[in-house]
C-alpha cells in the first residue's frame, strides 16, 4: 500500500478507539507526505495502463498547483490532476500513531 498505515494501521486505530486527525498527520509528518493522481495500489481501475516513476508522487510540501500540472508538464494529460492518494514515506511508531488519532 502506498500509505505506510496500510490495514494494519487503520486496525491499530480502530483498536485504540480513534480515527485519524488529517490535519494532525498533515502538520506533524508533512516532509513526508506525497500526493498521487492514481490509486497506485489498484491495478484493475486504469493503473496498468498509467505511466508511473518516481515523479508520480509529489511532495504535499511542493503544493497543490505543482501536483496538479505535475503530468501536463511532462506531456501526459491535458487537464489538471485531483488527488486520488495520498501516501506517508516510512512508517509511523505506535506512538505517532497514537499522536495522529482522532
């Protein structure tokens, strides 16, 4: 998954009773959070046939302006991209887990 809370993460929340604080996540692990115009995990719905690299994801830090023109600058869309996913580099302990918990 490209989110490093994956399954097992939604779980441990669940498990300590809580929800994820977007906006804490946001603000306490921004350097780490990236952008996606595809759900890069699901093949079945256009991801095979999507052009993918690194460049795909794009730092939250870059701004949203930057996401959006990230595939019209390389040649690969004509209108601006929405976010479809957005993933955390590296994991989370279980106590930043607990930190981010609604």
């Amino acid at each position: 998954m490209g989110a490093a809370i994956g399954r097992q993460g939604v779980f441990l929340a669940r498990t300590l009773g809580g929800k994820i604080d977007t906006r804490k996540l946001l603000t306490d692990h921004m350097d780490r959070l990236d952008v996606c115009p595809i759900n890069s995990g699901n093949f079945r719905q256009g991801g095979a046939n999507t052009l993918r690299g690194d460049w795909i994801y794009t730092p939250i830090r870059q701004g949203l302006d930057t996401f959006r023109s990230n595939r019209q600058r390389r040649g690969l869309k004509h209108t601006a991209d929405s976010v479809k996913e957005v993933s955390l580099r590296g994991g989370l302990t279980a106590a930043a887990l607990r930190d981010v918990l609604a």
